[in-house]
C-alpha cells in the first residue's frame, strides 16, 4: 500500500520489492483499478513504479508468485 501525502509534489515513486525469488514470475494486481501485470521478481526488486496523480490518494498492489 502506498499513500500520497497533501504536500508531495511527485505523481510517482519508484520502491524497489525486497525477498522475491529473482527467477520467478510474479503476477502483481492492482487492487484498486484492477490492473494485472506479470513480471520476474527480479525486475520488481530492481525497481516498480507507484504512481498517485492526487494528494490524499492511496494505491494498494498485492503480488503472488505464478512460477
């Protein structure tokens, strides 16, 4: 879950996921808007992009590991 403060200026940030098996494809499924992406765990550890067009908005992801 990531949250957009009322003073931040920046749209989007860049996290970078931590523990996940660099080899595996993990399917990550944006809850909120019902998007569903898959990519390898080492991307998502190398860098994801959250983006929160407003102040006071929230994003919550949620990912599992296909293979």
């Amino acid at each position: 879950m990531a949250f957009r403060r009322k003073d931040n200026q920046l749209p989007e940030i860049e996290v970078k996921l931590r523990g996940l098996q660099p080899d595996a494809i993990y399917q990550v499924t944006n809850v909120d808007s019902g998007e569903i992406f898959e990519c390898l765990g080492a991307e998502l550890m190398r860098s994801l992009i959250l983006k929160l067009e407003k102040p006071y908005t929230s994003l919550s992801l949620k990912y599992k590991k296909l293979k």
